[in-house]
C-alpha cells in the first residue's frame, strides 16, 4: 500500500482501498446488493452498485436470448465485457459511466 499523501491519513487511505473492493463487487451477478444496502454513504460504492443492478437485471432479461446463435451469444459477450470493464475501472478508483447502461443507472434513487 503506497503512502497515504496531502496529509491523509492510513485510514483514510485504507478506506478508499476498502471502497474499491466493495465497489468492484457490483459487477459479479447479485453481489451488486452488498455495496448497495452496505455502503449509502460512499458516493463511488453507490454509483457503481446502480450500474451493476442496471447491468444484473441486463443479465436476466438478456438469460432468455443468450442461448440464440449470434445474437444472444453478442449480447453475452458484451454483458461479460461490460462487467469486466467495469471491475477494471473500478479496482483503478474510477467514476466510469457504461455506455448505455450508464444512463439508466443514473435514474435510480435508493
């Protein structure tokens, strides 16, 4: 863990840390509950748990189609990028916006 800067302290850093953890949850299924119902007062927890509960509810509707040839399996994969873009982004400490699914997300008030 690199030297907390500008004066912070270790657990201020520490924190931070922590959020991406949890934040980069957001993007594996269900787990986008545990920042979401865990972390209200985190701002970057919170944007990234309504992109995943976007990008999860994306994943069942998209669970009826997967299975046709072509276009189920581009809408997989673009699913499986879109997480993993977003676990990416996240892990670096990142307010990334997903095409799309971002602007949805932005409508939800928990």
């Amino acid at each position: 863990m690199p030297l907390p800067k500008n004066g912070s302290s270790a657990n201020e850093t520490k924190g931070v840390f922590d959020d991406k953890i949890v934040a980069a949850m957001s993007y594996f299924w269900i787990l986008f509950l545990i920042p979401l119902l865990s972390k209200k007062d985190s701002k970057f927890c919170q944007f990234h748990a309504k992109q995943g509960l976007v990008l999860f509810l994306v994943e069942v509707v998209g669970s009826l189609v997967f299975w046709i040839p072509v276009f189920g399996w581009a809408l997989f994969v673009l699913v499986v990028a879109a997480a993993v873009m977003g676990i990416i982004k996240t892990l670096a400490g990142e307010y990334w916006e997903m095409p799309v699914i971002g602007q949805y997300a932005k409508k939800i008030n928990l």
